[in-house]
C-alpha cells in the first residue's frame, strides 16, 4: 500500500474519530442540556411549594390568632356571665331584705293606724264629754 493511502486511511479514521467525538460531545451536551432544563424546572416548582407553603403558614397563623382571640371571648363572656350571677343574686338577696322591711313597715303602720284611730276615738270621746258638760 502507498504511503499516500495510507495517510488518506489515516485521515479518514482520523476524521471519521473527530466526528464520532463530536457526536458523543453533542449527545452529551444536549442530555446536559435537557437535565439543566429539567433541574431549573425541579428548582422553579420547589420555589413555587416553599411560596404556598409560606401562604398556607401565614393562613394557619391569621387562623390560630383568630381562634386566640375567639377563646380569650369565651373565657372573658364566661367570666362575665358568672359575674352577672353574682350581681343578680346579690340583688335578689337585696329585694328580699327590702320586701321583708316593707312588710315590718306594714305592720308598723297598721299598729300605728289602729293607735291613731284608737287616739282618734278617745279625743271624740273626750270632746263629747267636753261639750256634755261632764268635764270641767
């Protein structure tokens, strides 16, 4: 074989290897390629989770300060009630105690009113003494 062959073989190979590790290159990159496209993807879809994991945490947060504020209601309306208890009970307690001087101040002003009456019939009496004569 000529050495002319066999550089042009040669070279062939040469070139035929430069193109196959341009392919290789190419697949490479463009499986690169497609895995950098697939993990920009992964990390804009986990940046999207991590914002509606955060609204969700906000809503949790509004949510448990508004059941905070609706127990701290109830225990002071709890509160409340009971010290109204108290309150009606305490007037009830002062209306009995009123009704019962009411019926002594009753009974005080029959005993009175049958004394002024008693007093009433005796100055009657008495004037009709006075105006018989009978007294001096």
């Amino acid at each position: 074989m000529a050495p002319e062959a066999i550089t042009a073989i040669v070279t062939g190979l040469v070139a035929l290897i430069g193109s196959i590790a341009a392919l290789i290159t190419s697949k490479i990159n463009a499986g690169n390629s497609a895995t950098k496209v697939e993990l920009e993807d992964l990390r804009r879809r986990v940046d999207e989770l991590r914002q509606e994991i955060q609204v969700e945490r906000d809503s949790n947060d509004k949510l448990r300060a508004q059941i905070k504020a609706a127990e701290d209601s109830v225990v002071a309306a709890a509160a409340e009630k009971t010290e109204l208890k108290i309150q009606i009970e305490t007037m009830k307690e002062e209306i009995s105690s009123r009704d019962r001087q009411i019926k002594q101040q009753d009974a005080t002003i029959k005993k009175q009113d049958a004394r002024i009456k008693e007093l009433e019939s005796r100055v009657t009496e008495m004037e009709a003494l006075m105006r018989g004569g009978k007294c001096s």
